[in-house]
C-alpha cells in the first residue's frame, strides 16, 4: 500500500518571501524554502481563538497563527485553496498544547503527510490517533516533489508497533473497535532489577492486548489503566463528535465514576479580547454546553465555571472550580497513582508522586470506551536540585533557567520523563514541586515526577483531609537505569525571565541590556495561581502598599486565583486588602490571559507584558510580547512599570 500525495508541499519557511511565493501559487522545492522554521507550536498551527470548532469547520483555519518576522502569511481558508497535500517544516514540529484541533486541522484541509527534522510528542501521538501519517525524514522530500507516492511500509519504518498498527487500522478508535475489547491487567511480573518510580507505577497500571508486549520497554507501545480521566470544554465537545460518529446511542463509557470534566478556559470568554474580535463567543457557549449536555448524559462528575450566572446544574459544583489539572491535584490525584488529561500541562500532579500525563482528544475517547490509555514507554531524566535556593529565587526561575539550556533547547528531553530530587526539591512545597512538574511540558517531557515523602502526606492531610501512608515501593531504585542525568547547583541561581516567543528564551534578569518598559502584568495560570504563587505576590504588593506606592501609570496589573481554595486562601489571609491598594485587578479562578481567552491578553502588538504563565509562543496571549518571569518578579515589575526583580524594587525605595 502507498500513500498517494498528488497535491503541492508546503514549506514552513524562515524567509517571508518564500511563504509569500506560496501563497501565491508559484512553485517551491525544499532547497529554495530552506531555511525551515523551527519550533512551530500547537499555538501557531491552530490558535486558541478558533478552538470553538471541533468538526469539520476546522479544515479553514490550519496554519492561521504561523508567523514569520512578525507577519502571518497564511489566512483562513488557503491550504485548501492551494491545495496543499504534504507540510514540511524544522526542528521540534508541534511543541506546546495537548490540543489534537492542530492535526485535525491540517487533514480536514487536505493536509495528508507532516514531514519535519523532529516531532513532538503529543502533536504526533495525535496525528498518529487520526491516522494523519508523519515522518521525520526530509530525505523524503525530493521523491514526493517528484509526484513519487510513498510506501505505508517506508512511513510506518522505525516506529513502534502499536502506531504502525494505529496508522494502518485508520487511527485510534478504528484499532481499538478491533483490538481493545475484554482488555485485563497484565500480569505484573519483574525481572527484580532496579526500576524508577515512574516505570513501578505504570507496571502496576499496565494493560494485556493482543498487540502490545507483556513487558514494555522503553519505546514500546503500551496501553494503562487511568485512576483518573479528566478532560475541559476545548476537547469535548470534538470529543462527544467523535463518539457519536463511531458508536452512536450505543455508546457506554468504561468506568464513568473515574471520569472528570471540567470548565475552566472558557470563564471570562464574554471578555477576551481574541474571541470578541472573531465573533467566537456564540460559538464557546455552544461548546461549553456540548460538553454539559455530554456530562449530564453519562452521568460524570462536573466543576462549572464560577463566573457563570446560571445557577449550579445538577450534579454540578461551582462552589468548587478552577484550573482542571490544578483542581485534580488539590481533589483527586494521590501517590501511586495514573492520572490522564487533555491538557499538555496535566503532569502538574506528578508533585504528588503519581504519573500524570497529557494525551489527546482521540486518545481520551478511546479511553473513555474502553478503558484502555495509549502511550509510547519514554526512557526517564533524573534531574538533581541541590540546594537550598536563595531568597526570592522561585521554582519558576529553575525552570527558566533548565528550559534555556543548550541541550534542553535541541530536544534532549522531549518525550522523556522528569523526574526531579535533590536536597533543593527537597525543601520544596508541594506548590512549587508542582511548577516543575507542570512546566516539564515546556521541556518538552512526557510527564515530571517527584517521589512523595513527609512534604506529600503534610499536603493531602492539610489541603484534603486525607491520612495517606506512604509504601515502600514508593521511590525510585537505586541503580534505576536513567537516559541521563542533570544536576544543577541552584544556590547560584537568581532571577530569571525570558525574552518573548519562547520559554526557552531565558536569561538572568541581571543580564537585560537595556530596560524593558511594560503594559501588563499577569499572575495567575495552573503554574502560578497556587496559595505559595499567591504568597509571592502578597509579600511584594503588602510591601509597596505600606510605602505607598501603586501600580505604575500605564501598566494593569490581573491576579487570577487557580482554583476556588487559593482564592479562599488568600480571603482568609487577609491578602485581597494589600492587592486592592496597590490597584491589582482580581479575577475568579479559571485560565485566562494565559490561554488568550480572558482579561490579561494583549489587544495590539506594540503591548508588552509580563506574565508568570508558562508559556510565551507568538500569539498566544494576544499579539503582543510576553516576557515570562517568576511571581515575585511579575508583582515588583508591576509596581516599577519595567522588569526588575523584588530586590531591585527594595533597593530602589529603600
């Protein structure tokens, strides 16, 4: 069998004039285009704005956030019009969000081979899911230039078994009508050597099918059992289609207690700047209450959104909201446990000891039928802290400065886990254990981990009312086979932040040549909407209000709680007071500016902000520059008006 590609390539270039050549139909070859762009996100391939579609609507908008030297050379509607059949593009093609709306996108438009230096991750378990075919060899190139189709054999070469057997049953819930039926446990058998905590945890999870080995491997195929599923209104409403479409009213939900959904991005849509300006808002009500006509119909645990004015549906609890993977750390997720979501930034939990992992709208539906969880065994990090930190350096700032590293940058860790110890980790809250493993998606990680202990237990007891017994089993081996391991001293460590467009963009905020004036500050997000975020941004703003001093003239400042516990923290801290002083904006617990979908996003491209978020790629706030930086730091450039850190303001009003 072949894969028959009679349309035109498409060349994601550097250079504006080569995409500029193509949108105008002349014709291009890979060594004119060259050189290709690297490191084109989910956030570039379909931009938060038109996630309102999940249906066929899609096929208009793929590509539409693509930029280069500032410009978007492809408009709605123009890969079909051109008639594009294959994309080509650089280095670590699909970074970002769990968003499966960017494969989708690209086949509804015609869009039928994705050939790039590097893939992430999810983005190719995704296009794998819906049979969209990817390559990482641009040796293809010439022969399809030449109208050569290319071999199933050939593209399906190197991977493991289960996506060649996905990609040639037609995708994922086609392979699984077949293959996934009357699925067990594994047996659970061990050789007896050494293991990570991440590979005990899936052992104790892993499923027995007819085309997986009783015995993964690191990059095997591999299907587990989830403790918990959970999934938000960006994913189910294409999630209820896709279901209806394969199973229509006999549709049954394997397990539907385990199931959570929840509304988190969509709570101040009736002010987001990017779905007002597109006329989007009809559409997200719609989708919003796709996914309450679909909870409602399988009887599945809901948190609606608190800024709703309806009143609480059945079944539903808006006195207990925010941010879906912040809120299953804080209500569900415990030690030992395997946690799935639709969301890149779902290892969040792994703070708590469990392997928690982000997959897409496909996978998630296969799941919700059968059970059954897809994943590709990843090889592990051990990354070593050691410590402790110094004042006011933050969990974000180690970050910063691991996602800036050369080799970080190059790809080292896609697809692999994070597992993170050391005597800096150590020392950590269970608040900022959770940045590291939240932002091990900007990494460009599988998931992070950190093995529970006398900080996890204090944890579940003081935020959740549990009395959680820690098991011996609980830790990584010594003698664990490791890819590789990194140590990173942070004692010497200070304020980092990173320039606009990318997380990995970081530099020590001393190092800044010139001063960098801003328009916005935003604090809040899954990585930094927690109770130890919200105590940075007390400590800062406490400290200015008793010297007087506001928010710079010009610059808003927006603090969004995480989840409705932070914002009932914070009350009862007495912080709100401070944060109203000074002339902070607060917002209900949800996402928001983050994800471009509420206030805190840019309206025009001369705005600069600066934002504790996780993530920075073109468009994704709005169209303006987004610095990211740590939470101390967003509060002290808030009230300076330029980027400083906390020390800086002291020093200066001193």
């Amino acid at each position: 069998m072949h894969l028959e590609l009679p349309g035109r390539v498409l060349y994601l270039a550097r250079n504006p004039a080569a995409m500029a050549d193509q949108m105008a139909g002349r014709p291009m070859t890979l060594a004119q285009a060259r050189p290709l762009r690297d490191e084109v996100s989910t956030d570039e391939l379909t931009p938060v704005a038109i996630l309102a579609h999940y249906d066929d609507a899609l096929g208009r908008y793929p590509y539409t956030g693509f930029t280069v030297e500032g410009q978007r050379p492809i408009a709605a509607g123009a890969v079909r019009a051109g008639g594009f059949s294959v994309t080509v593009a650089g280095a670590r093609y699909g970074k970002g969000s769990s968003r499966e709306h960017s494969p989708a996108a690209e086949k509804l438009a015609g869009i039928r081979l994705v050939v790039a230096q590097s893939l992430e991750r999810i983005y190719r378990q995704n296009a794998d899911n819906i049979g969209l075919f990817t390559s990482t060899d641009l040796g293809l190139i010439p022969r399809i230039e030449r109208g050569e189709a290319i071999a199933i054999d050939e593209l399906v070469a190197g991977r493991d078994a289960l996506a060649a057997a996905i990609l040639r049953a037609g995708g994922l819930l086609r392979f699984g009508q077949r293959h996934l039926q009357g699925i067990r446990p594994a047996a659970g058998a061990h050789d007896g050597g050494p293991r990570t905590l991440f590979e005990k945890i899936v052992a104790r999870h892993l499923l027995a099918t007819p085309l997986t080995p009783a015995h993964p491997a690191a990059g095997d195929g591999a299907f587990v059992r989830a403790d918990r599923r959970f999934i938000h209104e960006y994913y189910t409403g294409m999630c209820a289609h896709m279901l209806q479409a394969s199973f229509g009213s006999a549709l049954q939900l394997a397990d539907p207690a385990s199931i959570v959904v929840f509304e988190d991005h969509t709570s101040y849509v009736d002010q987001s700047p990017a779905h007002l300006r597109m006329g989007l808002v009809p559409n997200i009500r719609a989708m919003v209450q796709a996914q309450r006509d679909f909870a409602q119909a399988h009887g599945l645990t809901l948190h609606r959104t608190l800024t709703d004015d309806e009143a609480a549906a059945p079944g539903a609890d808006t006195n207990v909201a925010g941010i879906s993977h912040a809120m299953v750390a804080e209500h569900y997720a415990l030690p030992g446990e395997l946690v799935v979501g639709t969301d890149s930034h779902t290892p969040h939990s792994g703070a708590l000891g469990c392997v928690a992992f982000g997959v897409g709208t496909t996978d998630m539906a296969n799941a919700f039928v059968t059970g059954a969880v897809r994943m590709t065994v990843p090889q592990s990090l051990r990354v070593e802290l050691r410590g402790p930190l110094a004042a006011g350096i933050t969990a974000k700032d180690v970050l910063l400065h691991l996602l800036a590293q050369p080799d970080i940058r190059a790809g080292a860790g896609v697809g692999k886990v994070f597992e993170f110890c050391g005597s800096a980790v150590d020392a950590m809250s269970i608040d900022e254990r959770a940045t590291l493993t939240n932002m091990v998606a900007e990494l460009g990680g599988f998931t992070g981990i950190v093995a529970p202990d006398a900080q996890t237990v204090r944890f579940l007891k003081e935020r959740r009312g549990i009395d959680f017994a820690l098991q011996d089993w609980m830790a990584s081996d010594p003698g664990a086979a490791y890819a590789g391991h990194i140590v990173l001293d942070c004692r010497r460590l200070s304020p980092m932040v990173a320039r606009p467009g990318d997380p990995g963009n970081g530099l020590p905020l001393a190092a800044l040549d010139a001063p960098v004036r801003l328009d916005i500050a935003y604090g809040g997000s899954c990585t930094a909407g927690k109770r130890e975020d919200f105590d940075h941004y007390h400590a800062v703003l406490s400290w200015a209000a008793a010297r007087g001093l506001r928010v710079a003239e010009g610059v808003q400042l927006y603090l969004q709680f995480g989840t409705t516990a932070v914002r009932d923290y914070c009350t009862a801290q007495g912080y709100l007071a401070a944060f109203e002083q000074v002339g902070a904006q607060i917002l209900q617990p949800s996402c928001g500016a983050c994800a471009n979908c509420g206030p805190g996003s840019s309206t025009d491209a001369g705005q600069v902000t600066v934002s504790a978020i996780n993530r920075n790629f073109p468009g994704r706030s709005g169209p303006g520059s987004v610095w990211l930086a740590s939470p101390p730091t967003v509060a002290a450039s808030a009230i300076a008006g330029r980027l400083l850190s906390f020390a800086e303001l002291q020093a200066a009003h001193g």
